[in-house]
C-alpha cells in the first residue's frame, strides 16, 4: 500500500499554495519545490520511507527541462507515478511525457476535483516504465482546453498499434491526428499510406486495398500491390471510413480479427503488418441501426475512439493558426511575408468556420496571394466573409442585451450582503443547464465545451443561489 505523501514542483508560488492546501485538505501530506533540483536533494538525502508516493512536476519550469526531470526521476525511480502539469503543451512534449513515463498529463488550469481522481488513480496503479527517444513534433497548433485535451489523447495512444477510429467534421484535422499517431509511434521510420474510401469507386476499391494478381480480372495484366502491402511495417489511413461498401467491411473486419487476407485472384495468404487508423465525419452508430455499417467492425473499430474538435469549439486558436498559415502560404508560394492585423484576427474569431481548419487555411492562402499590402486587414476579406462578419456582429448584439440586463437587475436588487456570490451561482447554474440542454443531456460532451471536469459541471448544477 502507497503512503500519501505528495510532491509538488512548480516555480508559481501561488499553484504551489493552492495544491498544498486542497491535497493537505484531503488527507494527504504534501511537501512543495519551486525547482527541480531541490527535490531531487530532497529524495536523495530522505532514506526515512517517507519518499513521495506520487509528483506533480510543471513541464516548463524556469531554467529547467522538465523532460529532463522526468528522466531523471524514471532512471533513478521507476516506479514513482508522475502527473505533468502545464500552461501550454504541444504533442512533442506530451508524448515526451508518456514515453517517458508520465501517468498523466494534466494541462492548466485544471479543476481540483479532477487533480484528486488522477491522484486516487495513480496510487491504485503502475506506472509504465518504457521509453524511447523523443520524434519530432507534429502541426496540432493552439493552447485551448480542446486542442490540449486532444494532444494529450494522441500522446497517450500513439504508441500503441490498437486500431483507432478518429471523429469529427470534415476539414477539422482528422488526417494530421493520423499522422500525428504515425510520427510518434514505433511505426515512424515505416510508411504512412492513406486512402480515401468515399472517392474510389467500389468496384476498383477491393483491388486497391488488397491488391490482385495478373489475370484476377480483365485488364488485370501484372500483379499490383495493394494499400495494404505498400503501408507494411506502418501505417494505413482509411480516410471516411462510413462511407467503405459493406462487402469490403467484411474483408477489413476478417484482417482486423485474422491478421491476413488474399489479393484478389490470389492463393496464398498474406500477413497484415500496417497499424491500421480510420476516420469519419458520420455518425457511425446512426449507420449501424439503419443497416449500413457492420455492427461487429463498429464495435471493434471504436476501441480507441478520438474526437477531433471543430474550429468553432477552438476559437482561441485561430490566431495562432491564421499566422501559421499566412507564414506557410508566403513560402510554399513564394512571396513576401504578409502579416495579419489584430482587427482581423478578432474578426476570424467571429465567423461560424463550417468548413474548419481547412476552410481557415484556405482562406488565409487566398489572402496572402491576393492582398496587396504586407500588412492584411478586414477590409481584405472576401465578400462573402465580409457578409457573414456582418450577420455575426448582429447577431452578437445579444450580448450586449445580456450585460445589459444584468446591470438592471443588479441596480434593481435588494440584496444587502453577498451580492457577488448569489450572481456566481446563478450565473454557473444557468450557463451549465443552458449548454447541457444544447446537448441533448450528455453531460461529457457539455463539460468538454464549457472547459470544465463532469464533477465542476455537476456542483454548478446543483448549487443554488442563496
């Protein structure tokens, strides 16, 4: 049995006091370090028994590697759990920390009551103990709660070779996290070969996954390697895979239980050596109850299941996107380096992005190319951008009505004392019945949009404003 006594490294002094207090408040003992090193002295010199049972390390610590820090502990105490807290993460960093043997991967700021189910996780389980060397990073760019729940997802299921279904809206970036799980697995120095399902006809489909031998069909005049066989020792990406024939469901479904299969016309069976990764932007389960789609593929494809967020749950990104993508466009195309302006950037964050990334990344090449000046507005939207700024900035004139009557009704209250927390807990409770409604009464998925633990979402829909 696990003592409870917890570390806590973090270089801000008032983290450090906020965690001492709750983890002291829920029975644990708790020693804090504004640095590394001091508490690797500490470790070294404490031969009592009274070592950490658990650490909670800042990744990004002043003067400090915490990857640096996380070898050090792994080296010298394999067994010791860590949970890395950080700001900011991107996917090299968390799979960094995974491979390098985190529990977790924590990212600020975080709620308390999820700090303590990690914590009573970590202590009931082993840590892993395997590493390998760090794989350069992938383009998962933006610091919002979305973007870093995501990386920390593909950071934890990389190294596996689980199948893995990737969700979410056309354009939002299913194929990068495809490659992101690629680049940072044992597969990396393999190929990564990808293939869209929904735009090769069904009847040339079957011969370019499995490939055939001379003479399988007409026309068929030398054998040809399928997908399959081209992604050997890899990766395949089966992009829309809602959309694949259910005959060849039933070929994939014997490869994924069976590990083998036959070219078309062939003999001799053939083992499947590719890791394989699908992605949808239907709803899969919709499809299976209306009969087209293989419950038996669904269920063995959802194992590992990743929801790529739409733009339009990731606002705060699109400035660090938007320069990313003018700087991308002035190379590949050549021309001087346009810099966006911040009217414009507060103006992207304003639209509704149906198409998501990509449709943010197009229209950003648009601009560089078109755009005069070196510096780009507003004024150098499209039309049809301009349109829509418009209807948004109209529509949000409901904040405005919001803020308004709110400051009525606070001129208007009676309330003599504790005016702030009867606000607070009226304003929480509403947000969260207002999204929860909005989404159908799944509450994960409402916790996910608010930025909050299911537990946080659930204590402001209990509370009532006294």
């Amino acid at each position: 049995m696990r003592n409870k006594t917890i570390w806590v490294i973090d270089d801000d002094p008032g983290l450090r006091y906020v965690l001492e207090e709750y983890l002291s408040s829920q029975g644990f003992t708790v020693q804090a370090f504004a640095q590394g090193e001091a508490l690797l002295a500490a470790i070294h010199v404490d031969a009592s028994g009274s070592q950490p049972s658990l650490v909670m390390a800042d990744i990004q610590l002043e003067g400090e590697n915490g990857l640096d820090l996380m070898e050090t502990l792994r080296q010298q105490y394999p067994n010791l759990p860590v949970i890395i807290m950080t700001a900011y993460s991107d996917l090299k960093t968390a799979v960094g920390a995974f491979q390098g043997g985190a529990f977790e991967f924590l990212a600020k700021p975080f709620d308390l009551d999820e700090v303590k189910r990690l914590i009573d996780k970590a202590l009931q389980e082993t840590p892993p103990n395997e590493t390998k060397a760090h794989p350069s990073p992938i383009g998962l760019i933006g610091q919002s709660a979305a973007l870093q729940e995501l990386i920390r997802i593909v950071g934890r299921v990389s190294n596996t070779d689980i199948p893995v279904l990737i969700t979410g809206e056309t354009g939002s970036g299913k194929e990068l996290v495809a490659r992101a799980l690629h680049e940072h697995s044992t597969r990396s120095d393999g190929p990564f070969v990808a293939i869209n399902t929904a735009a090769i006809p069904t009847e040339l489909l079957e011969s370019e996954l499995f490939g055939h031998e001379r003479g399988a069909f007409p026309g068929a005049s030398s054998t040809r390697l399928g997908r399959f066989e081209q992604a050997e020792h890899g990766t395949l990406f089966l992009d829309e895979i809602g959309d694949m024939p259910l005959a060849l469901q039933t070929r994939l479904l014997r490869v994924l239980a069976e590990g083998e299969y036959y070219r078309l016309g062939g003999h001799d069976l053939i083992d499947a050596k590719a890791r394989i990764i699908c992605s949808t932007n239907q709803d899969l389960e919709t499809l299976v109850q209306r009969g087209k789609f293989r419950a038996d593929l669904y269920h063995r494809l959802k194992v590992i299941s990743i929801k790529v967020p739409s733009l339009r749950e990731r606002l705060s990104d699109i400035p660090e996107l938007a320069h990313h993508f003018f700087r991308q466009a002035c190379q590949e195309f050549q021309i001087e380096q346009k810099t966006p302006e911040p009217d414009l950037l507060e103006a992207l964050t304003e639209l509704d992005w149906p198409g998501n990334v990509r449709e943010l990344k197009n229209l950003c090449q648009s601009m560089a190319v078109l755009a005069p000046a070196t510096t780009i507005g507003v004024d150098d939207l499209p039309a049809e951008y301009l349109a829509q700024l418009k209807t948004a900035q109209q529509d949000g004139s409901v904040s405005y009505d919001w803020s308004h009557s709110l400051a009525q009704h606070v001129a208007a209250s009676k309330r003599t004392s504790e005016l702030f927390n009867y606000y607070k807990a009226s304003f929480e409770r509403t947000l969260a019945q207002t999204v929860l409604s909005r989404c159908g009464g799944n509450q994960s998925k409402a916790a996910r949009i608010l930025g909050i633990s299911r537990n946080t979402l659930a204590r402001f829909l209990n509370q009532t404003a006294e």
